[in-house]
C-alpha cells in the first residue's frame, strides 16, 4: 500500500460521505446495499454525538430614519456579522413577501426591502455595515425588512459529493453532516415610531411638518 503524505489524511467525516456518493448505485449489489444500511447506522450513531453548527446570521439594528434622494424618508439599519465565516447580503426578496394584482406585483403592506445600490454586499467577520430602507409610505401601517444574506464558504468537495448522491435519505443524511450553502433571510422590525418632525393624523397617517 502507498504511503500517504503527512497531513494529508482524510476526515472521517469526510470518508462517510464520499462512500455515501459511491454506495447507491444499481451495479453495486447486494453488498453495497447492505453496507449502505450499516453506515447509515453509523451515521445515526455520529450525528447524535456531533452538534450541528447554526447558520450563520446577521445581527440587525435600527439606527433611526435619515433623508435620502428619491424617498420620502430612509431608515438606517447596522448589519453585523458575528459569525466567523464572510457573509455576502444579497438583494433578493422572499416570493411571501410580494403579491400579484391584475398582472402587476407589489410587496406586501409594510414590508420594504433594503435599498439595492452596491449589492451584493461583503461583510467580512467581526465587521458590519448600513444599509438603507426606503419608506415610501404614510406610516399608516407599521413597517419592516428582511435581510438576505449567504455565507461565503471555501468551495468543498465532500459538499458536493453530498449533494450528487441520489437516494434522498442518504442524501438527506449526507447534507446533515455536509450542510449544502443557503441563503437565509432574517427578519427586522415591524416598527411603529414616526420619523422626526412627523406627525400622526386623524386617519391614522402621517406628514411631515
């Protein structure tokens, strides 16, 4: 057997899911198939010794409302990146979050999404960032955002070895112990305060004054 270099040996963690991308297929056998069931035993075992890592998500803050060009008023929301990955915002916005009238799309009522100039956005770990929320609105109904973010994670070959494989339960499996890269939106708000200088009105608007 050749010897294999220093430091260049594999985890075992990764060696279960590289066997979880060869063991599914139909030339394999009866053998594979039974060795398929043992190691899916084994990953039971590991997983309830293994504590899965959360996702990494943004801290979100609302600074206060500033003017900008082209809104009626912006609020000011600091992202920070308290993770120990990179994380890229994105400007993308949930289908559940827009509906379709007579052929037309419009977002829900109170949800803005983050102003989209210099999108994507990088947030390296430890450091954070302002993004604007245009509120072009009367303040009749309280408002809020969402931030879509995604970790910008090392390209990993036993990810997408976890990813190829075919049988959904041992993929299903696999990705537990391999997480494919997701985006996730996290929520901020709803917020009722008025902008300075605002007032409220008797139908329950609001001006500036």
């Amino acid at each position: 057997m050749k010897p294999m270099p220093a430091g260049s040996a594999p985890e075992p963690r990764g060696l279960l899911v590289e066997f979880l991308a060869r063991c599914y297929r139909p030339a394999s056998g009866k053998f594979v198939l039974i060795a398929a069931a043992l190691l899916f035993i084994l990953l039971v075992g590991l997983m309830s010794r293994t504590s899965l890592a959360p996702r990494p998500l943004p801290g979100l803050t609302f600074l206060g409302y500033t003017n900008k060009p082209f809104t009626v008023v912006a609020a000011l929301v600091l992202v920070t990146n308290g993770s120990g990955v990179p994380m890229k915002i994105l400007p993308l916005t949930r289908n559940a979050n827009v509906i379709e009238t007579n052929g037309e799309y419009f977002h829900v009522p109170g949800y803005t999404s983050p102003w989209p100039e210099g999108m994507p956005r990088f947030v390296q770990p430890g450091q954070t960032t302002v993004l604007d929320i245009h509120l072009n609105s009367d303040f009749r109904e309280p408002w809020w955002t969402e931030v879509a973010t995604r970790p910008q994670l090392r390209p990993s070959r036993l990810r997408d070895y976890a990813a190829s494989i075919r049988q959904p339960t041992l993929r299903r499996w696999a990705q537990r112990l391999c997480p494919p890269v997701e985006t996730t939106w996290t929520k901020l708000g709803p917020f009722t305060n008025l902008p300075p200088g605002w007032v409220r009105l008797r139908d329950g608007s609001a001006r500036r004054f």
